[in-house]
C-alpha cells in the first residue's frame, strides 16, 4: 500500500470492501453492487494497447 496526493493505492488478487450500512460500489461509472462486496482479478482478461 502506498499514500500520495489524497490517493491510497493497493494491490491485491481479490479485494474485499465492507461498510457498517449497505452502500453502493461503483464500477467505471455505474453502480456494481452493494457493500459487502468481493472483487477479484483475473488473470489475462484485460488487455492494454500502448503505442510503440
């Protein structure tokens, strides 16, 4: 975990995200699901075009 200019960065293979009270999870601008919420990464399914 790293901390800098206001952002809190992580890096994990799943990510857990719970509240006290239900709230919404927003993902890439439209909402997920709600809290409790489990996010898992897999692996070789995005892939990233960058120029040369």
């Amino acid at each position: 975990m790293s901390s800098g200019s206001g952002v809190t960065y992580f890096q994990a293979g799943t990510l857990t995200i719970e509240s006290k009270r239900p709230l919404n999870v927003d993902m890439d601008g439209e909402n997920y699901r709600q809290t409790p919420s489990s996010i898992k990464v897999l692996a070789h399914h995005l892939s990233v075009l960058t120029p040369n």
